[in-house]
C-alpha cells in the first residue's frame, strides 16, 4: 500500500522494502504515452519478416488472441486500443517495475521506469534498475537517457532518441515537458 502526495510527487512506500508497491503509474494521464508510440488500429508486422505482430498502442499480438494474424480480427476500436494500452502498461510496466525496485521512488521516477519497462524491459531490469536500487539516480537518469540495443539503435529509430531524453528528464527532474 501506498499514498501519493500531489503537493511534493512523494511515493511513500509502507510495508517491506523489499516489497514496494506503488500507485497507479500516473504517466499516462499526464504525459499520455499512447503519443509516443503512434496508435495502429489495424494488426501490423513490426519489423518484415521478423513474425512479430502488434496492434493499437504497441500491443503484442500472442497466439490465441482473436487479431491476425492468429485470429481473424483485422482492425480494432479506439476504445479496445486504449483497453490493451492500460492492461499491457500494468502488466508490463508497472507490475515489472513494482517487482523489480526495492527503494522507494517518486512517483515521477516510477512513472520514467514505467514507460521504459514498457518499451524496453530488458534494458530497463539489467542497465537501470541496478542503479535505482543502490539509490544512483543520476547515474540511472543518464543510463535512461542513452539505453537503445542493437536490435533497436538510435540511429534507425530516431523516436526512440527522443522517448529515452523524456524518459530521463521524467526520472530526474520530474519535467512531462
């Protein structure tokens, strides 16, 4: 359980360390992330030839789902768009971030984690988190800043750049800016 202060963007964690639990990721009612990654009503393939499908706002297509190319769904509502969104930015962000981080956070820090283990989980856990959980901010903040993989470098995918940059200036100076 926690409690959230709207004066000071606390997050104060009670309860064990080593289990934080936060609030409600508050990053998309206040940044809406849907607008970094643009919204996609019809399934698509994200990379040729790769066979990985994604459908509204970055949503993974798994098999058994009722979208194509598994099912035969072609094109989904905004609505179900924003319905994948919350569900798939719980499970794959915040759940992720409350397991991973032992220390309490802002919730503008928690907040930056999510949408990076959102976008990029295993860059998050293994380059960032460390150094949330030994309390090096600034050091997490550049890590944030500079994370891209080789699959997915800076300099193919230029919005990542700018998605990274946000990201940091989120966990460290608290800007949505």
């Amino acid at each position: 359980m926690s409690f959230f202060d709207d004066d000071d963007d606390e997050c104060t964690v009670l309860g064990s360390k080593n289990t934080p639990k936060f609030i409600k990721n508050q990053l998309v009612n206040v940044l809406n992330v849907e607008k970094m990654a643009s919204s996609r009503l019809p399934p698509y393939e994200t990379r040729k030839g790769n066979g990985d499908w994604t459908v509204g706002y970055g949503h993974k297509i798994k098999k058994g789902e009722p979208y194509y190319p598994y099912g035969n769904v072609r094109s989904i509502t905004e609505q179900q768009a924003n319905s994948l969104f919350d569900a798939d930015v719980k499970r794959e962000g915040e759940d992720k971030v409350n397991s991973w981080v032992n220390v309490s956070l802002t919730q503008l820090q928690f907040d930056a984690l999510v949408s990076m283990a959102f976008n990029a989980p295993g860059l998050c856990k293994s380059l960032v988190i460390p150094l949330v959980n030994q309390g090096k901010h600034i050091e997490a903040a550049a890590t944030i800043k500079t994370a891209q993989s080789s699959s997915a470098p800076f300099s193919v995918y230029p919005g990542l750049k700018k998605r990274r940059e946000k990201e940091a200036a989120i966990y460290l100076q608290g800007s949505y800016e």
